[in-house]
C-alpha cells in the first residue's frame, strides 16, 4: 500500500514535469521570435528616424549655405562697394593701412559694412583684392592687411575659397576652420 501511495505521487511530478516542458517549449520558441521581431522591428524604425534627421539637417544646411552666398553676391554687386573695393585697394597699395586716403575710405564704408555683417549674422567681413590683399575687415584681426596668395594665410580654407572664388568669379563657401 505503501508503494502504491508513493507511485501515483511519483506520476503526478512526471506529467506536472513533462506538462510544463510541452507548454514552456513553444512559449519559449513565440517568445524568441517575438523579441527578434521587435528587436528588428525597433532597429528599422530607429534608422528611419536617423535618416529623416539627417536628411532634414542636410536641407537646413544647404538652405543657411545658400542665404551666405546670396548675401555676399548681393554685397558684392552693389555698385558703392565696387567703387568703395577700388578706392580701398588704391589707399591700401599706395599709402597702406595707417594713411589718411585709407582711413577717409574706412570711415566712409565701416558703418554701412558693420550693419550688413550684423544682420547677416556674420562673425566679420572681408574685402579681398583680386591680388589677395585683405583690404578690409570689420574686426581687424591679425590677417588684417595680409595677402592670401603668398603670405602665412596662403594653405588656409579661406585662402582656397578665395583663389577659386576669383578664378571662376562666383561665390564660395570654404569649409570650417580655425586659423
């Protein structure tokens, strides 16, 4: 009686046993299937998200790229900044950048000039010979008064933007740099 008490105890943990492995492996296998589906689900949905971003990003770029060079092709047409480049480029080679001619020029243009650039949002303004001379600059830095041909300036970003600006006669862009 004994043993017979202690069998059907002995088959009810058997098929409790075999039960939870016949139920718990296809609730498994769903659950692994699921999680890569979702897994693979969130990872194309990220990458969307990214490539929406960038794309939106590359648009705000070449807009703002556009606007800069609108705004220099438009300054640099205005028939008072042709004459006002002429008259900085003779004072600047003829009597340098400390003579009365400069000055007098100087202080004719630097209010209008210093206006533009603060609208513009520009961090300064240069005025670059066509012989590479910097001519003019609203802040005056230490290339003030440099020549972007031939002198320290000459392998910076600005330098290259500068010679391919004056040999297809467009605007341009150079890439960010420090210098």
């Amino acid at each position: 009686l004994r043993g017979f008490l202690r069998r059907p105890r002995k088959i009810a943990g058997q098929l409790i046993g075999w039960f939870l492995i016949i139920a718990l492996l296809p609730l498994s296998l769903v659950s692994l299937f699921i999680y890569r589906e979702s897994e693979r689900s969130l990872l194309q949905g990220v990458t969307c998200e990214l490539l929406s971003v960038a794309q939106r990003q590359s648009k705000q770029i070449l807009t703002y790229i556009r606007e800069r060079e609108r705004g220099v092709t438009t300054l640099s047409q205005m028939p008072g900044i042709v004459t006002a480049m002429k008259a900085f480029e003779h004072a600047f080679k003829d009597k340098g950048i400390r003579s009365p001619e400069y000055m007098a020029v100087d202080r004719s243009l630097r209010p209008f000039l210093t206006y533009y650039q603060e609208s513009f949002g520009y961090d300064d303004l240069f005025l670059i010979s066509p012989g590479g001379d910097m001519v003019f600059s609203i802040r005056r830095g230490e290339d003030f008064g440099s020549n972007f041909k031939t002198g320290i300036y000459r392998t910076t970003e600005l330098a290259k933007a500068f010679d391919r600006a004056n040999t297809l006669l467009i605007a341009e862009i150079s890439d960010f740099e420090y210098y």
